[in-house]
C-alpha cells in the first residue's frame, strides 16, 4: 500500500491504496482519519470524475494528474506562526462513544493568547461549513486578523477544526439535501467544542468561567447548538451569519428543519447570543435569518439580531474578510462588555 501526502498552495491530495482521493480546493488529509469505507471520488478540472471503481484507464490517467499535482507542489510551505499572538497548533483529544465501545479521535486546533499569565477569558472560534467535497481539504483555519482584535479584548482564542474537516479526524457527515438532519448535526458537531472547550480549561492561563462561544456560518450554527447543550462557564454566543446546508442562489437544504433545529435550541439555551447578518447575505438572506432568529426567541432563547447594510457582493463572509472588522467589531464589543467588563476596549 502506497500512502503519501501532498500539498499546494492550491491543491492538497494524498494516495491510499487505490485512488481514493478528492481534489477540488486547498486543505489536506490524516491517514489516521481516512477510513477505507468512506466514499471519495477524484475531481480534477478538464478531466471527467473518476471514481476508484472506474476503469483502469480512468484510473492511470487520475495516477498522471495526482503525479503532475506531486510534481507542482514540492514548494509550499505551512505559514509561519504569529509569534505576536503566541499562535499554537495542538491536537485537541475527543472520545466518542459509539455501539461497540468507545472511538479516540484528535481535533487539530489553533489557539492564540494575549501576553501575560492570565487568567484569561476564552473564545472558542468555529470555522464554516464549506461543501461536502471541499471539507476534507481545507486549510487550518486561523482567522488571523480576526482572532487578532480578540487577542487584543483580552481573549485566548482557540479554533478547533472539527471532524472531517482539514487534518482533524473523523469523516464527514454524508446527508441528503431534501432530508437534512440540522438539529442532530448541531448536536453532534458541538462534541468537538465541548471537547475543546475541556481542553482549554486545563490550560492555567485561562479562566474557565468566562467562555465565549463564537462562529462563522456553520460554525454559528455548531456554537448555537452547543450553547443549548450548555456547560459550566458559558457567558455568551456570537453568530456571525449563522447556518447550514445553503447552496446559495440554490436555496438551502431542508429549510423547514433549519428553522425548525434553532427553535429546539432556544428552548434550552440559556445564554444571550448575538447573531449578525447583512442585507445582502446570498447564502442565508434577511428572511431566512428572520425565521431563525423569531423561532429561536419564541421557544424562549435570548437572541440580539443585528442586520448590517450589504457589503460587498456577498455579506455572508463579513466576518472573514478583514475589511469587514470594522463593521462587526463595534457590535462585538456592545455586546461583550456587559457580560465581560474586564476586557479590553
């Protein structure tokens, strides 16, 4: 068995056994994640999908593209740390229990942290939910300018990849766009949060009860789900627009069960949430943000709904663009400093 990883600036792919591979965007895969059972197909443009049940020609011309990849990615590098913001990488532990005993996994993790011993309080940072092909490829997230102004409130931040995504473990989750169980996958990503959360407490620079749960996308939407979970030290949630399953101008899958999924969180979330959305956010539009937010409130969640003016030609990624910083940090800080008067101004 041949197993090798490699990686672009572009492209990431890695062989093993047979062409089990997917290439359609930057990121990059842990043999220990990949399971043989999990369905991959090849994606390489100009070239026709070739799956590792193909034929042997569509399997020596995939040989030849993964080759000229390998050939065309000897120079990347991995970004260098921020030293300024004490930037670390770690593999966060999480046990799952599953019907035939008990599944050890490892969730790989950034955190940031200002100067100083601390105590600190803590910001858990989640990252989006990109298509189902792209999510095994991303990038380690770090949202640097951003988790830079946190850094700079007096924040820890730590951003957990969750499973399936990037080099963390695990595989991820297949669903049908016309059946899309939110609600249980809420549930089920704000494991890995809770897990670092775990993680983070035992660190002695910060301090356990004053934790911020904060997401972009379907991060927003993992931290929600969390915060209705709840757990000792929880102050507050930002969702920066929050959601999942939107195909953009497609619609979003199974609408009904979104909507229906933050209505059931509401019911035992106990923390206030700030959810930030712009006009002219083309994944999940003001009416859309509207209905999650009254269905939320009406099952007794405490929900802040700001709705930004429109920026640029798609306000749904505000928060990860760094010209946006100065649109949502005001809004951030309104909110944070009632509930955490020690952080920074």
């Amino acid at each position: 068995m041949v197993t090798g990883m490699l990686r672009s600036g572009l492209w990431r792919f890695w062989f093993h056994g047979e062409m089990s591979c997917d290439i359609e965007s930057s990121g990059y895969e842990s043999p220990a994640a990949f399971q043989s059972s999990f369905p991959v197909i090849l994606r390489i443009p100009g070239i026709s999908s070739l799956s590792h049940q193909g034929t042997a020609m569509r399997r020596k011309t995939a040989f030849l593209a993964l080759l000229f990849l390998f050939l065309s990615s000897a120079g990347y590098a991995e970004p260098p740390l921020a030293q300024d913001l004490h930037e670390r990488v770690v593999r966060v532990p999480i046990i799952l229990k599953e019907l035939f005993g008990e599944r050890k996994l490892s969730l790989e993790t950034t955190i940031f942290k200002p100067d100083g011993d601390g105590p600190f309080p803590l910001l858990v940072l989640s990252h989006g939910t990109p298509t189902f092909g792209k999510r095994r490829f991303m990038e380690r997230v770090r949202y640097l300018d951003e988790s830079r102004e946190f850094v700079k409130l007096g924040f820890v931040v730590a951003i957990p990849m969750r499973r399936g995504y990037g080099s963390s473990d695990g595989n991820p989750v297949l669903e049908k766009c016309s059946d899309a169980p939110h609600y249980k996958i809420g549930l089920d990503e704000a494991k890995d949060l809770l897990a670092t959360v775990a993680y983070m407490k035992k660190e002695p620079y910060v301090d356990g009860k004053r934790i911020v749960l904060a997401g972009q996308s379907g991060g927003g939407f993992a931290s929600i789900a969390c915060a209705a979970d709840g757990f000792d030290g929880l102050v507050a949630v930002i969702s920066f627009a929050g959601g999942r399953g939107s195909m953009q101008s497609g619609g979003i899958c199974s609408e009904s069960e979104l909507i229906s999924a933050y209505g059931k969180y509401g019911k035992t979330c106990r923390v206030p949430t700030l959810w930030l959305y712009t006009e002219n956010d083309l994944f999940f539009p003001p009416r859309v943000a509207k209905d999650m937010h009254e269905a939320f409130v009406r099952s007794g969640g405490q929900a802040k709904l700001i709705m930004l003016p429109p920026f640029e030609h798609n306000g749904h990624y505000l928060f990860s663009n760094k010209k946006g910083i100065g649109i949502w940090l005001p809004e951030v800080k309104s909110f944070l400093q009632p509930l955490l008067p020690t952080i920074a101004d």
